[in-house]
C-alpha cells in the first residue's frame, strides 16, 4: 500500500494533468474535443475530491454531553 505523501502526489499529478487536457481540448473544435472535454472535467473533479479526502484533517468525534467546539470555554484559539 501506498504513503499518504504519494498518494497526495498522484491525486495532484492527476489535477495538472486532466486541467492541461481540459484547456487543451477548450481550445479546439470538432466532436471529439467536446467528449473529451467533458471527460477531462469530470476526472478534474474526480482528482479534486479524491486529494480533498486525503488531505483533510482527521474528523473529531464528540462524547455523548459534550460541548460543541463554538461553545467551549476552554477551546479558546
């Protein structure tokens, strides 16, 4: 299995490279520029959220009675 750098690395090198085939495919003409426009889009955003769902920070669970982080007096940043 794969670090969470490399995989960070592959999602982004996954961005730049459906972006540069989105802008290159805007700029031209014809039927299969425009299927393959729309297919670049849709892996752009396919990139996105897959780098997105890596590289955010773990989600914090609260204990049943706890206090949301906004109302915590002790969680002053």
């Amino acid at each position: 299995m794969l670090d969470a750098k490399t995989v960070s690395s592959l999602s982004k090198a996954g961005m730049v490279a459906s972006l540069a085939v989105l802008t290159l495919t805007g700029l031209g003409r014809g039927r299969s520029n425009r299927n393959i426009h729309v297919l670049a889009g849709v892996a752009l955003i396919g990139f996105s959220v897959w780098h997105y769902n890596i590289c955010r920070p773990p989600e914090r669970r609260m204990l049943a009675g706890a206090m949301p982080r906004e109302t915590d007096p002790g969680l002053a940043r």
